[in-house]
C-alpha cells in the first residue's frame, strides 16, 4: 500500500534518527549532476518514483544519512550502534537512497567542496525558469560556500529560517529587496511584472514539494506488525536493487556478504587493483568468480551463494582461507607479468581464463618451470582459439576437475586440450592459423616476448605503445607490386614498432631503412629474423621475389617460435 508523504515529514525522519540505511546498501554514487537533474525534475512536476521502507526491530547495522554529502566516504562512521540493537524500532531505506540522500543534501544539509571538507550549501537563482539553459535544465541548482546574494535563494532556509512563513510572504520579501537592488533599477514595468511572476511561481513550487502530500509516495513493509523477516527483506532489497542505478553481479553480492564479514569488498578491490598494475581490467567480479571457484568448485557469481543462511559456511571459509586467496592472487600477478609478460589487454580476448590458473595455483602453489612452460601454453590456446567464448561458468567447472586439486604430474594440460578437442575446439597451433588476421596481436606479443624478452607494451611514455609496422611498406606494396591484401597485411611482413619510430619511418624502403638502422648499432635481427637479411638487410630490394621469399621465410620462423610456446604438449 503507497502512501503519500511530504519532504519536510522524510527529511524530520532523517533528523531525528528514525530512518536508516541498512550496511547492505552501498556508498553514495550519484554525481552533482544526477543530483541537479532530480531537483529540476520535481520543479517541473516530474515524477520520480515511490520509496521502498522497511520497519523492524530486528538487529541490524544502521548507518546514517550523511549531513554533510561526501562522496568515496568511510561508511563506518556513519554506524549507529543503538539504532542497530535488537528491539529499537527503526525504519530502513530499502529503494530510493540515492533520490532521498540527494534531496536532503538539497533541503537541510550540504555537500563537500572541492578542498574535501567545506560545506556546499544549494542555492536557486529564483528568476531561473524561463528558458532552459545549454543542458537542458530549466532551474540550474548551484552548490555554493557562502551565500552569493539575491536572486539566489539557499533552499535549506525553508526547513530553517523560512520554516513558518508561507510562500506568499517569501517571495514578498525576495521580490522588495530584488526591486531595491540597483541591477534591477532599469527594469521595465512589463520585465519586473514578470520577474515577480517567476519568483512567485518558484517559491511557491519549493514549498509546497517540501509541505505537501503529492510528490512523494512510500510502501513500507511492516516487519514489527508483520513478517517480513530479514532473510525475505534482504532478497526484495536484490530485486529491486537491479534496477535503477544498476548493481551488478558483484555489487548485490557484496551486499549480502558484508553483513557477515564487512571488509570483504575493499579486499576484493584491493586485489582487483593488483591484478591490474600492469594495465590490465580485471574487475570485482572476475575477482569473485576465481575465489568462488577455487573455494566451491562453482563459478557462478550469484547472491543466492549467499543470501541463504545454508550457505553461510562458503562466506566464512573464504575469510578463513582469505591470507591463502591472497597469496595465490600475488602469484597469479606474478606469473602474469614474468612468464606472460602482460603489459596490456590486446593479446587477452577473454578474461575468464585466468580462472583455472587461478583455481591450480591455489591448490599448487609454486609450479616448476615445466608446469609454468604448460600454463603459458594453456593461456594462449584459450587466446588463440577463442575458447571460452560461450558457456564460460560451465567450461571452468568441468576444468575444476582437473585443476581444483593437488596435481602431482604438474599442470594438467593433457587434460584441458582432451576436454576441448571433445568439444570440437582447435587445440594445437599450426601454420594456417597464422594467416588469420585477427590473431596477429596475440602472436607478434609471442614472438617479442621471446625475441626481447619482454612486452612490446611494456612502454615508458603514454602514447609510444606499439604499432603494427609492415616491413615492406604497404603503400608501394599496393602501389609498385600490384599486390592484393592479403599478400601485403601477412604476419610474415608485420613487426611491432614504437608510435613515434613508425611516424618517422614514412614509408620508408627495407634496403634503405634496416642498414640505417644497423648502422647506428641496433640490433635488426630480432625484427627481421631471418639471419640472410639480418647480416645484409641491403639485399631487402623491393621486387616481388624478393620480398615472397623473405615473407615466407620469416613466417616460417614465428612459426617456429610460436610452436614451442602455444603447443608444448608436442615439444616435450
């Protein structure tokens, strides 16, 4: 049953310590703006939808609404330890926290200044309303420190100052002093009557969404006359959380978990940002899903994992084993950046396979170099042949199997390629599958790794990662050679160079560039690879028999490399 309420009557609740928010609702996340387009809508008689309230007395962490708005805020010190007690009858904010804090920032509180701890107060230009400004916005709240004088109206004076006057008397009082005011002396008879016209209208809208009974409309579920216990609350605050401002997966599950283990989700971010140091995007939920994984033997990433009470045993074992989780995350960043050599997410078309890595290094956790040799082999299979591109969850729970244990053989691979080979997938790397193009970043990441030693992203300066640079310039290819597009855009004639080296290259002819190149005591021989041409790179001339033999050969040659590193089930 809706029933209607007035702002002013919310905001006293507020006040008073009679509404909460429940510790399962997260921070505050609506920007300033968000926060002046929901003033201008109710000034303009939008809608903006009910509350959703619980009454309990149930003992439950109540947090309060902040006075004083701050965003990335702790949120434990906003705790009410009495309000949480068992038997304090309390009312909590199931659905609508971010319209109900917004709106008493706006009307009684403020928000933070740019320094961080200056209080913003909200004030209204109360001659806006004419003509919408460049955003659209008819009425164009503005935050400020101190008061910027008339026409500008602080809106926390009418729960204040202007608590007992009617609308009638304030806009009496802006409009006098707005006709003594020397900016408005030349004003015609016509302007001024319209003036007043709009301060009337806008002081009347202001009081009456504070003061009356039709803007603002609330269900509460009565948990003290009625049953609605917390476990059945806890999964109408899921429901009606995945509209909206969205919640994710992550985002409800934290939701639940942190009502038994509340630093659960600053951990799990701490991680997240480990995991991606070197400019990978890894987020909360990938996080969640190798620890659920490892833990259960389930990857799904669900609230019902822990919204029942059954199942309150997984929560507590991942606290348990939490120093254990974290380690093995540490060494999953390790193996990443020292054997994988990641320095950016290109070469990775699926971030679901680092689950099973995961999931084995946290039953093994320090591999020997041959099991590290099959794990370099398994991510790039996973890369190259796409896959985990459908049924992902499935997938890592039937590799769990294989990887969710003690292995003394060491990785599994052998396993993991007979589980893809029945499902029809390409497991093994051959020379055709150098052809495709789409392929080409994850097997010149290869073949620099192993040539240099590390990642061609692996850059200094922002700006300077890595182009795909033909070694025969592609222009006169097309231009000179008479060559069609798949002759020219050949893994053969394609190395990585920096983005500034590749502008100063223009196009530049191989038996010109590359003994310059050498000349000035680079080392040619890791790009081009082929030893003919690295001894004399003058003997690159641009005619097509020489430029066929040179592709082939070193397409030959990554080959060669790519092989030991994609396919070592065969070299060993």
């Amino acid at each position: 049953m809706y029933k209607p309420i007035t702002l002013f009557s919310l905001i006293e609740q507020i006040n008073r310590n009679e509404l909460f928010l429940p510790h399962i609702q997260r921070p505050f996340v609506w920007d300033e703006e968000q926060m002046i387009r929901l003033f201008d809508s109710l000034m303009r008689n939008y809608p903006i939808q009910t509350f959703l309230f619980w009454r309990t007395k149930e003992h439950i962490k109540a947090r309060n609404f902040m006075e004083q708005l701050e965003w990335d805020c702790e949120l434990s010190k906003h705790y009410n330890e009495p309000a949480s007690q068992k038997d304090r009858e309390k009312v909590f904010v199931l659905d609508g926290q971010q319209r109900l804090q917004t709106l008493y920032g706006i009307f009684y509180g403020s928000i933070d200044g740019p320094d961080g701890s200056t209080a913003y107060k909200a004030y209204l230009d109360l001659t806006n309303g004419a003509e919408p400004n460049e955003d659209g916005l008819l009425y164009k709240l503005e935050f400020k420190p101190e008061h910027p004088g008339l026409p500008y109206y602080r809106l926390s004076d009418l729960v204040g100052t202007h608590n007992q006057k009617n609308s009638e008397e304030i806009s009496d009082q802006v409009n006098e002093s707005l006709d003594e005011d020397a900016c408005y002396g030349d004003e015609s008879p016509e302007v001024r009557k319209d003036r007043h016209k709009r301060v009337r209208r806008n002081i009347s809208q202001l009081t009456s969404l504070l003061r009356e009974e039709k803007y603002f409309w609330v269900q509460t579920l009565d948990g003290v006359a009625n049953d609605y216990q917390y476990r059945t609350i806890r999964n109408i605050f899921v429901r009606v959380n995945s509209g909206g401002t969205k919640l994710d997966a992550a985002d409800l599950m934290f939701a639940v978990m942190k009502e038994n283990w509340e630093p659960v989700e600053e951990l799990v971010e701490q991680t997240a940002s480990l995991l991606n140091e070197s400019r990978l995007w890894f987020d909360k939920n990938l996080v969640l899903k190798c620890i659920v994984t490892a833990i259960s033997g389930d990857a799904k990433v669900d609230v019902e994992k822990f919204a029942d009470d059954n199942n309150s045993a997984l929560l507590k074992s991942i606290e348990t084993n939490w120093p254990h989780l974290e380690e093995t995350f540490k060494a999953l960043r390790d193996f990443m950046v020292n054997d994988l050599k990641l320095y950016g997410d290109k070469v990775i078309r699926s971030y679901n396979s680092f689950v099973p890595l995961f999931d084995y290094l946290y039953y093994n956790p320090r591999p020997d170099a041959i099991s590290v040799q099959k794990m370099r082999g398994y991510f790039f299979k996973s890369q190259l042949f796409n896959w985990y591109r459908a049924q992902t969850d499935a997938i890592i729970n039937a590799l769990h199997k294989y990887v969710g244990q003690k292995v003394d053989d060491g990785f599994p691979l052998g396993e993991i390629i007979g589980y893809f080979a029945g499902r029809k997938a390409i497991t093994t790397l051959a020379p055709e599958h150098l052809l495709e193009h789409r392929l080409r970043f994850i097997l010149l990441n290869i073949l620099y790794v192993e040539k240099f030693g590390n990642n061609p992203f692996d850059v200094r300066y922002s700006g300077n990662e890595p182009q795909i640079d033909h070694i025969f310039p592609k222009s006169k290819l097309y231009k000179e050679l008479q060559l069609g597009i798949q002759e020219v855009n050949h893994l053969g004639n394609y190395r990585y160079v920096g983005a500034s080296d590749n502008l100063r290259k223009r196009a530049e002819k191989p038996d010109l560039y590359f003994p310059r190149l050498k000349g000035s005591g680079i080392d040619i021989s890791k790009h081009l690879l082929i030893q003919e041409f690295s001894d004399k790179p003058e003997n690159l001339k641009f005619d097509l028999e020489t430029y066929r033999k040179f592709r082939d050969a070193r397409m030959d040659a990554i080959y060669q490399i790519a092989s030991k590193v994609v396919n070592p089930e065969v070299q060993n």
